[in-house]
C-alpha cells in the first residue's frame, strides 16, 4: 500500500473513502467531523442517525469505524471513527492506532481503494501531532489490506504538514 502525505483539505479529497474523525455521537461536531457533514450535507447525517437508532445507540465506541454515503463529497463513502481523547498520564496510543486499522478495515469490507486519512485525534482532542502521525504510519506502513492501495494523510496547515514529513523521513526543504 502507497501512502501518501497530503497538506489541504480532507473534503476535497477525490477517493474512494474518506474518514472522518468523529465524536461518538456521529451527529457532527467540529473541525474534521463538522467540515465533512458540512460539505457532504444532509445525506450523511441521515445515515449517522440511522445508525444511531439501530446499531450504535449510545455512540460509536472508541477505535471503532463504521460506514456511510459520502453525500456531496468527491468520494463514494465517508468511514467514521472516533479517536481517543489525548491523556499525559494514560496511554491510549492502541485506541489510536485501532482507528486507523479498524478504518482499513471497514475500507477493505468496501472494496475501496483510495483512502484520505485526517490526523486523528490531533485536533481538539489534543493529540501532539509528532505522535499522532507516528502512531498512524504505525498502522499504515504493517498494514496488508486487500483491496486498498493508496493511503493518503491529509493535513491541515503547513506546520502539521511539514511536522509530519520529518516524522516520515521526509524532511522540509
């Protein structure tokens, strides 16, 4: 699987999957999840809803992944999954890294292909971005799905960006 560093915005992103760093309400909220209901409008809520009627009725669980439309967004699903809050004194590192494998996964049961990751949990849940990116090539770089060929991480703004090429060995020039 290629994987790719991408500085921008995760809702323009033409892919098959997009995930979504979601709380677990899956109703929408801010940063990524917001922007994602935002532009994929009224279709994806519709479904995060059905979702939270039948199958997920307290919330989507830490780690966990599920599916839906990706309404008006240039992919054909959106693959939310709800990251760990960030902790000084606990390590959730494998919550984290279970995002990003249970996100393939969910990926692969789809068929897709192309998938755009956001930095998980590196937003408003506080995550330092030097780890968060280390703990998703983690996953990424021992990963062996079997439909998906392309992982992009996509970041916004240019100091998430350049700080994830030094963690990918990619360094700024």
């Amino acid at each position: 699987m290629q994987i790719t560093l991408v500085e921008g915005d995760i809702t323009t992103e033409r892919v098959d999957a997009v995930v979504n760093a979601a709380n677990s309400s899956l109703l929408g909220g801010g940063g990524v999840d917001g922007a994602i209901h935002r532009r994929g409008g009224p279709a994806i809520l519709a479904e995060c809803r059905a979702l939270r009627a039948s199958r997920y009725g307290k919330g989507l669980p830490t780690g966990q992944a599920v599916a839906t439309t990706a309404g008006e967004l240039p992919a054909r699903w959106v693959i939310h999954t709800v990251g760990p809050v960030w902790s000084s004194t606990e390590d959730r590192s494998a919550l984290l890294r279970d995002c990003y494998a249970n996100s393939l996964r969910v990926a692969d049961e789809l068929g897709a292909t192309t998938v755009a990751f956001p930095l998980i949990s590196a937003g408003i849940y506080g995550w330092p971005v030097d780890d968060a990116v280390r703990q998703a090539l983690e996953v990424l770089r021992s990963a062996a799905p079997a439909t998906v060929t392309e992982a992009r991480l996509v970041l916004f703004g240019a100091d998430t960006y350049a700080t994830a090429r030094q963690v990918f060995g990619d360094p700024v020039s």
